[in-house]
C-alpha cells in the first residue's frame, strides 16, 4: 500500500485466490468509500504516487519481465488513461520504488526474483528522457535489500548486509552520489521509511520498530506485535503498515495405507519446514509460538518434544533444519549463521560454524561435510564445507531457485524446470512427457510428483533401479492433498495446512502516547 502525499487516499494492492492475480485499489480514508483502478487482474508488485502528473505508477510481473505503468488519475482519482513508462526483460524481481519531483525513479532489481538472493543493483530511471542509471553495483561489502527516499527528495536511505552479513542502513546523496553510513544495527531484515522530519529513519525487523537518527542513535520504541509488521510509511502522526497474520500446521499421513492426513503439530501460529530423521522416529521443525522462530524435535510415538534451538536472541530467518544421515545432528542457520546441532540420547548441544556464512541445504555421505549456501558473496554460490578440514570448495553453482541435493554417491543434483540433472555431467537423469512439479529427496532415491492430464501423481526414482510406480492408491490420495506435501519418506508423508491474512493498520504516533488505531 502507498499513502497519498497529502493523506487523503490509500492505494493498495489486493491478493485474489488466484495465483499472481492480484487487484489494485483506492480507498478514500476520510469516506471510507473504495474503488479499483484497473478491471484486469495480473501480478502487480508495487506502487508508487506520482504528484507530478496527479497519477499512481504500479510495477507488474510478467512472464518476459518487468514493466512500470502509469494510470493518470482525474479530480475523483479515477483512470483517464494508461501508459508504459518501460520495461525491462533482463531483471525478474524489483523492490518498493520512488518517483521524486524530477521524475527520477528509484528502485532495487535483479535476474533472480527475489531480494534474498542479495546481489541487486540500485538504478535510477528518467521518465521523461528515458535514460536508465545504475548507481550501485553487486559488491560483497554491501548488500541492499530496501529503499526509501527521503522527504526532502535529496537522500535516499538503504539498509542491506555488509560483508559480516549484519543489516546497516546508509544515506546515498542523490546529488553528488556519496555513499555515507549511518550505522549497523543486527543479523535481522529491516523495513524502513523516513520520519518527516528527514532526520530519522524508522525501522521494523516485523516483530518491533526502531528509530534510527541520521547521527547513528537507535532506540527501541514502546511497541511490540505477533503479527509481521512489514512496509511501514509515516505520513504526519501516523505510520501506516501491513499486519500479516500466518497459521500453519504440520499433518502426518502414511505412505502405505494413504489415510487421512492428521495434523501432529497444531499452534495458533506458523509450524513449518518439518523435516524427517532417516530411521523416520523423529521431525524436526520450526515454530513461532513462542512468539519467535525456534527449533523442536518430536518423537512421533510417543508424542514427546524438546526445544533444540531457543533462539535466545530472538533472531528472525531461521532455515529449514536438516538431518544427517547418522539421525543424531541437525544442520540450520539463523539469520545466515549456520550452527549444527549434536544429538547424544537426551543431550543436545549448538556448535556454531564462524568461519562460514550462508544456508545449509544438505549433508554429504562419503565426508564429514555439507553443502551450503554461501551468503558472503553476492553470488549465492553452492559450497561445500568439510568439518574435518575446515575446507571450503566452491562448486561454482549459483543456487537461484533451483532445489539442489545430493544422491547416494555424494553427486549434486538439481530439481530445475521439471527436470532433474545431475550436474558432473550435465545429463538429465530424469526424463518424462510429464511436467515434474516436486522433488522430495531422501536418502536411496526421490519422490516426484507430476501433472499428467491434468491430475497430480507421485513416483519414486531409485538410484540404481531407476523409476518405480507407486501403488494406484495414490491417485486419490494426490487428488486431495498432493498440493500440502512437504517432505516424502519409505513410509512417512508430512504435509502442511496454512491459512494467511494481511490487514492494513494504522499508528498513531504523538509525543506522549503510541497506540494502533484500528484496521483499514
């Protein structure tokens, strides 16, 4: 959602329960009365006011790109026409952007659809002349993942990841394009606007906010949420933010006799990323209800649980856990600070991995070594650690959104556009007229699923029998619940069950009180 300059209207973007079919809107916030401003529905991403020309400038993904738009709105903001300001083929991912009096606007891009793969460009794009400027490269000091344009149009504040992988905000002068820092702040993600003052910065890691002045002082303010708080916008007394609400649970069902998925971990807030031990006694998984992300183990006969990661820190981007073969240590990263966790009977213990920074994403088999994604370059480059040796070798593969494992044999695999290659020697090693749509490794083979005529299928590939057909059973079961399946085992099935909202809210914030005023 984006504010009008004078805080009369809001103008947002609505999900629809269709994938990437998304509306935009205006809300008159003094009437309350609201209205779409385009009949079609599409992947809009962001939008920006344009005071200028009195017009609402959106950004749009498509399957060639993105492209900017531009809707000139009359007296009553309703369309009077539409036009292409540019596209762009060679990106596939853009951030919140800015258009200032100038008509420059500013946003953070790159070819890998997201702001976590971190190797993003700043670019400045004239809408009058046309001309595109990048004014920051790729580097491995400084990672920007957001953007806000300062009141006085003349700064703009970034917050990104410096090379010890810590969020630090600095100011780029728009005019003599000097970069100056202002200070670095922790391993969590930061959203940021601009008090109106131009002085001081807020600043959400979407559990608290901070103010941040221009002289590096940072305060904690007197407000805490469950809910993500996420896009914040000050305009006058008030800060305008997206409140995004999440419950999902983690069910159970059985590979041979296809029951009825039983949910086995059930909060009010997000359980996820669930992963089975290889004797398939134990998961591991992520929960937030205790108000943050931690790490739990639960013994699946006897129902028992432990927390294996507390979380003391309070940390927000913690990974997926990944067990090792042996079932007794559990790799995980928190904030792109990987630890291992050691398992002996009742006893646990955190070992912290300092020499690297990035993403485990799975154990190797012939070493005592895993496979990583490394988050110190801005590459995201595919790297193997050995524990004995300290050794780091680049695989020189960059991850993008491609699953990677590993087979049996210690040889990557990836899952990339409905096939699975295996990369020594580049061949496909499963090949179908059928579309893949999943991948869920385990430790002799792989479970896929499939489109085939319009249904969804599983099978399994063993490493050395090639594809196997699973009982016919599954057909039904798929029909129902192939779209919630996490992880597959010999005789396990995990699934999920989410349920998402988002509410846009209002702060008010005066000298001497701060409280939420209600939903809009």
């Amino acid at each position: 959602m984006q504010i009008s300059p004078d805080g009369r209207f809001m103008a947002y973007i609505q999900n629809t329960n269709q994938p990437n079919k998304r509306k935009i809107l205006i809300k008159d916030l003094v009437t309350g009365s609201s209205w779409p401003l385009k009949d079609t529905l599409n992947a809009y991403t962001y939008l920006a006011w344009d005071s200028h020309k009195n017009a609402l400038v959106y950004s749009c993904q498509g399957e060639k790109g993105i492209s900017f738009n531009r809707l000139l709105l009359d007296a009553q903001l309703k369309v009077v026409s539409e036009e292409l300001l540019f596209s762009r083929s060679d990106i596939t991912w853009n951030s919140l952007f800015f258009i200032d009096k100038r008509q420059q606007l500013y946003y953070l891009a790159n070819q890998n659809s997201s702001e976590h793969s971190r190797n993003v460009s700043l670019y400045r794009h004239n809408l009058e002349s046309g001309q595109t400027e990048k004014l920051l490269k790729p580097n491995d000091y400084f990672k920007p993942y957001k953007l806000a344009l300062s009141p006085s149009q003349t700064q703009l504040a970034l917050v990104g990841f410096n090379k010890q992988a810590l969020s630090e905000v600095k100011l780029l002068n728009l005019d003599s394009n000097d970069v100056v820092s202002i200070r670095q702040i922790d391993h969590n993600w930061y959203f940021l606007t601009w008090f109106e003052n131009s002085e001081s910065l807020l600043l959400s890691n979407g559990s608290e906010l901070k103010q941040l002045s221009l002289n590096g002082d940072l305060t904690t303010l007197n407000y805490k949420s469950y809910n993500f708080l996420v896009y914040p916008q000050i305009i006058k007394d008030k800060v305008y933010f997206i409140g995004a609400k999440s419950d999902q649970d983690i069910l159970l069902s059985k590979l041979k006799q296809l029951s009825p998925p039983q949910k086995i971990i059930n909060s009010n807030t997000i359980d996820k990323a669930a992963a089975l031990s290889a004797d398939e006694k134990h998961i591991a998984y992520i929960s937030t209800k205790n108000g943050y992300p931690q790490i739990f183990v639960k013994h699946l006969e006897t129902n028992k649980e432990r927390i294996l990661f507390e979380n003391s820190k309070q940390e927000l981007a913690l990974t997926k856990p990944v067990w090792h073969w042996s079932g007794k240590r559990i790799a995980s990263s928190v904030n792109n600070k990987p630890f291992i966790i050691e398992l002996e009977s009742n006893l646990f213990s955190i070992k912290w991995l300092n020499v690297i920074i990035g993403e485990p994403i799975a154990w190797y088999n012939k070493s005592d070594a895993i496979l990583y994604v490394d988050k110190k370059t801005h590459n995201d480059e595919l790297v193997k650690f050995n524990f004995t040796t300290d050794e780091r070798t680049t695989l020189k593969i960059k991850r993008a959104h491609d699953t990677f494992f590993l087979n049996h044999k210690d040889e990557l695999l990836s899952f990339v556009k409905g096939q699975v290659i295996r990369h020594d020697s580049d061949n496909t090693l499963l090949k179908s007229p059928y579309l893949f749509t999943q991948i869920y490794p385990e430790k002799n083979g792989f479970y896929y699923q499939y489109t085939q005529n319009g249904k969804s299928l599983i099978n399994y590939y063993d490493y050395e029998l090639g594809a196997q057909n699973l009982s016919s059973k599954t057909e039904e079961f798929c029909a129902k619940f192939c779209d919630q399946i996490t992880a597959l085992s010999d005789n396990i099935i995990l699934l999920k069950s989410k349920h998402k909202s988002a509410d846009i809210l209002v702060l008010d914030i005066t000298s001497k009180s701060t409280k939420v005023r209600g939903s809009l």
